[in-house]
C-alpha cells in the first residue's frame, strides 16, 4: 500500500545579491499580487559586514521571512 504525502510548497523570494559602496546588499521581488500592499516593486535589506557563505545564508534566511510574511499578508487579504 503506497503512502500519499501531501507537502504545500511556498516558492520562496530569491535574492539578487548587490555590491555597494556601503557594503553587501540582498534584493527580493516583492510578488505581483502585494506590490500595491507593499508599496514597491522589490525589497533591498543589507547583509552587513557578511561576505561569501554567510552572506547568502543570511540573504536565505531572509528569503524565508519574506515568504512567510507574503503568506501571512495574503492570508490577511481573505
């Protein structure tokens, strides 16, 4: 008897990482449907003082806080 899983998955914002003179920054594409809510097209936080893998692993953990805040500003929008 095969087992059905059932796995909702969010597509999570990728980062475009952005080299500054005041240092490392991540963009997020702010989805379609929450452009209005939001007010911009994209989002652009700093990474600090990171460099190479913690920097993408910062950009990624933020990726997944945006997911999670885009889901709950949709849930909210119902």
């Amino acid at each position: 008897m095969p087992l059905e899983v059932s796995i909702e998955v969010s597509i999570l914002p990728k980062p475009l990482m952005m080299s500054r003179s005041a240092g490392l920054y991540a963009r997020f594409f702010v989805p379609t449907d929450l452009r209005a809510s939001i007010g911009s097209r994209y989002l652009v936080r700093s990474l600090g003082n990171r460099r190479g893998d913690h920097a993408r692993l910062a950009a990624a953990t933020m990726g997944m806080a945006l997911s999670m805040a885009f889901d709950a500003m949709r849930k909210g929008m119902t």
